[in-house]
C-alpha cells in the first residue's frame, strides 16, 4: 500500500520538505531492504524494527528530503 501526505496538524513545514509517503505491506524482508535502500545519504528518525505491538515500522528522510514511514501490517 502506498499512502502520501503534507504535515500533520500543528506543524510547521518548509515548501520542499512537507511531502510524507507510508508504504506497507507483509514482506518483512523487502520492506527491510527497501528501507535500507532509502536511507541511504538520508536521515534515520526511528530504525526499521519490531515495535511493542509487533509488528516492524521505521521512519526516515531521504536524502532528497522526503519523509517516508515504511511499515509491516499482518498478513
């Protein structure tokens, strides 16, 4: 699944930079590696990992400046 929007209410964001895309989906691996591809030159707010409730989630910005959050739903 590919989800795409601008800041979250009370935030201030800077043209350029207010573009957020959430992938999802069930290959744990696939979404490690296109993680992984991602961060590369970007900057790594939370490392893709398992979370408390299960499932593995991680959050960065590309070194364009694109926010991504890249996340594991049950399948």
């Amino acid at each position: 699944s590919l989800m795409a929007s601008d800041t979250v209410p009370g935030s201030e964001s800077t043209f350029g930079d207010n573009v957020r895309i959430t992938v999802t989906g069930t290959d744990t691996k696939s979404l490690a590696s296109f993680f992984n591809d991602l961060s590369q030159g970007g900057t790594v707010m939370m490392p893709f990992e398992k979370q408390v409730w299960g499932q593995e989630l991680g959050m960065l910005t590309d070194k364009f400046g694109t926010h991504w959050l890249i996340s594991v739903r049950a399948g």
